[in-house]
C-alpha cells in the first residue's frame, strides 16, 4: 500500500475526527462486492420479499456492492449514529388510546443528521489526505436513500453484525445504530468484520406480532409492520390489522428485545434524537384530528412527513379500531366520508370494530 504509514494516522485521525461529528462508531472495509451479500439479495427478491418497494429490485445490480456502485472506489468508512432510548419502546403496549411511534423517529430526521455530519466528515478527509500529501480523494455519501446495503458493510467494517432481525446489532450500542457511508478512493486498510453473536438466540423472531421472518436472518417486508405503516400506500390488509396494535408509524419489537441492548448506553445517543416530548406518546385522539396542513406543520423535520397524512391517519385509524376506546368514535366516524378513499376505509373498518358487541 502507497504511504501505508500516512494512511493508517489518516485512518486514527478520522476516526477521531468522526466521534467528534456525533459519530458512536466507524470502521473501514474493502470496497470489493461480496458474493454471498449478492446471493442472498437475489434470493430475498426472488422470494418477493420487498413487497411493493419495486426501486430495490430496479437498482439490484448497483447495490451488489461498492464497486458495482463506483468502480473507483477503494474503501468504505461505516459509520453508526446511536438513538439509543432512555425508555422501554415497549412501554405503550398496554396503553391503546396512546399511539406506538418508533424510536428512530421521535426525533429529528436522521436523513439530514447524519448527512450533514457525513459532508463535514468527508471535507474533512479531503482536506487532511490534501495536506498529508495524499492529493485528494474522491469521496460519495450515502444514508439510506441510495442503493447502498449499509448493514452487510457495517458487519464487514466491525461495527456490528446483522442479527436474525437482519439488521445491524453492536456490542456497545445494540440495535441502535444508524448507518452511514462514506465511499472513497483511497485504499484504507480494513478492520477485521464483525462475527455473528447471536447464537442460539431466537428473541426476535418470537416478538414478532406479525410473524414477518420465514427464517432467521430473513424478513418478508409483506409482514412487517414497520413496511405497513411506512411503505405500503393501499389499504392495511385485514389479516395484520389486529396485530398492529397502536402501533402507527414503524415497530421496535424485534429490536427491543435483542439481549445485547442491556449494553446500549442513552448517554452515547446523538442529541438530535431526544425524542419530541409530543412524540413519545401522542394520544390517537389527537392524532386523528390532524387535517394535510395540521400533520405537515406537526411533523416537520421528522422523518414522518414523508408518508403524508393520509397514510398516517390510515395507520391511526387502525390503532382506533384495535384501542376498544368508544371515547374515539367522534373522530372515527368523521374520518369515513374522507376524500381518500384508504382512509374512508380504515374509518369504517374502526367504526365498526369499536361499535361491535364483543
């Protein structure tokens, strides 16, 4: 390797330079593609898997691998951002008039967070590799929108391993991480990837409520509650619509439970994701409320906003009709003339779970 002793103080600097952008782990892999992360991308398609999320399946070939990516690059830098939570994400289960709202988005947008720390980190290297006489390096980041396998990368940098809820746990920080890349040119030696510690361990697989993994490691997104809530536009089908529970945007089941979280500290969480005080346990009453302009001035700068209010309502909805609450009538029956004909439907659907005698 060129400068092989420039590179690795590079290599320390960085790291350095990343935990002080908010960062709460980095390593360094190869950029080469892994045959088995292709394998088993293939197979997860084949299988239909990723339900309506057709843009995977369009862009498989590039997300193969860094390289099919951009074939100049050399190294991949992973980095992790802890939202670590002070509070059982568990704790509303037995409060249905109160909306169940993911972790990862009680607070700010990670999208932009980690982006923005992502850009000054990769000035940053520019900048340092320039001055250390190592000209300067193209770079590419990447959080989540690009067709990117963030966690099989972050498993072969050391950060963590993908667990049999297929994504990424860490020792330090459980199943608490966002992820990020950071593609570049130059060739940093990689740290040595993370071995599978799950073991026997199935606590995910059986927290399930709609038993979404076929097998261990794999997740049918049909299934999952966080792609109902979140991905999937149409109408809830009935058969998970019981098993959502109050659970109105994503689901943190299969995550909380994991063992390693007892190692997983709140003080290492990044401080823009506090979650909102509105958010943590929003009553569904008020939720229901919430007309286009009304959610788009509630969830500003939240990564919510990005399903739009009648998706949100529809997943409310559902909540409503799952709480056994009469007192959510009023705001149910006004949501069943609602121009979306989606929303018309979960409306009718909740009015008629609510006013039937058990």
């Amino acid at each position: 390797m060129v400068n092989a002793p420039v590179i690795d103080a590079l290599k320390h600097d960085l790291k350095a330079e990343a935990a002080r952008l908010g960062f709460a782990s980095v390593g360094f892999a190869p950029a080469s593609d892994d045959p088995e992360q292709v394998r088993r991308l293939r197979d997860w398609l084949e299988a239909g898997n990723h339900g309506t999320m057709q843009w995977i399946e369009d862009r498989a070939e590039v997300r193969q691998g860094p390289q099919s990516m951009w074939p100049e690059a050399r190294s991949v830098i992973a980095l992790g951002m802890s939202y670590a939570p002070e509070i059982d994400p568990l704790a509303l289960e037995g409060e249905p008039e109160k909306a169940r709202i993911s972790v990862y988005a009680q607070g700010r947008d990670y999208h932009d967070v980690v982006k923005k720390a992502l850009k000054a980190l990769a000035r940053w290297l520019v900048a340092e590799a320039s001055k250390r006489g190592l000209g300067e390096p193209a770079l590419k980041v990447f959080v989540d929108t690009a067709p990117v396998m963030e966690k099989p990368l972050g498993q072969s940098a050391g950060l963590g391993w993908q667990g049999k809820h297929s994504n990424l746990v860490s020792r330090e920080h459980g199943s608490w991480l966002f992820l990020g890349a950071i593609y570049c040119t130059l060739e940093f030696a990689p740290d040595a990837p993370h071995e599978d510690r799950c073991g026997s361990c199935n606590a995910c697989q059986l927290a399930c409520p709609t038993d979404a993994f076929p097998q261990p490691y794999v997740v049918d997104a049909r299934r999952c509650i966080s792609y109902l809530t979140i991905e999937h536009k149409g109408p809830i089908p009935e058969e998970f619509r019981a098993a959502m529970g109050n659970r109105i945007y994503g689901c943190d089941d299969c995550l909380a439970v994991c063992p390693w979280n007892k190692f997983a500290e709140a003080s290492a969480r990044n401080k823009a994701f506090a979650p909102r005080e509105d958010l943590v346990a929003p009553p569904l009453a008020e939720l229901l409320a919430l007309d286009d302009a009304a959610f788009r001035a509630k969830f500003a700068g939240s990564p919510i906003k990005r399903i739009g209010r009648d998706r949100f309502v529809r997943n409310c909805l559902i909540a409503a009709g799952n709480s056994g609450s009469a007192d959510l009538l009023p705001q149910v029956t006004a949501l069943c003339d609602d121009p979306d004909p989606v929303v018309a439907e979960a409306a009718q659907w909740a009015r008629e779970r609510l006013t039937t005698v058990p």
